[in-house]
C-alpha cells in the first residue's frame, strides 16, 4: 500500500528537477512550505522571499 503519495506534494525539485522524491519538510519561521529532496538531500522552500532573490550567485545560470 502506497497511500502516502496521496499526502506527497508535487512539488519539483530545483536541483535536480523531480517530483518522486520531493518530501514536505516542516514549515519555516515565515510560514512558507519547506521541502526536502531525497535525491539531492537538500531543502528549499516552496516560496521564495524577495530577501533570496538579492542573493545571485550566478551557479545556476550554466552553460548546460
Ligand atoms: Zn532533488
């Protein structure tokens, strides 16, 4: 019995672009939905704050 991809958000990873292993991950202090993927072991939150949008590094925007 698989009724936990019922409860499992689809929501794609930003790294690695996968809903399958995308888990909800608590809440953050602002209240946004955070996330946590399997396959990259990594949390990101659903919203982004406008204070995050300040910080480009520029890695993502790759030659790929
Ligand atoms: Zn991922």
């Amino acid at each position: 019995m698989l009724m936990q991809t019922l409860f499992q958000p689809k929501v794609k990873c930003r790294y690695c672009h996968k809903t399958e292993y995308v888990k909800r991950h608590g809440k953050g202090r602002s209240g946004y939905q955070r996330y946590r993927c399997l396959e990259c072991r990594k949390t990101f939150q659903d919203k982004y704050i406008y204070n995050v949008y300040t910080q480009s590094d520029g890695a993502e925007k790759g030659c790929l």
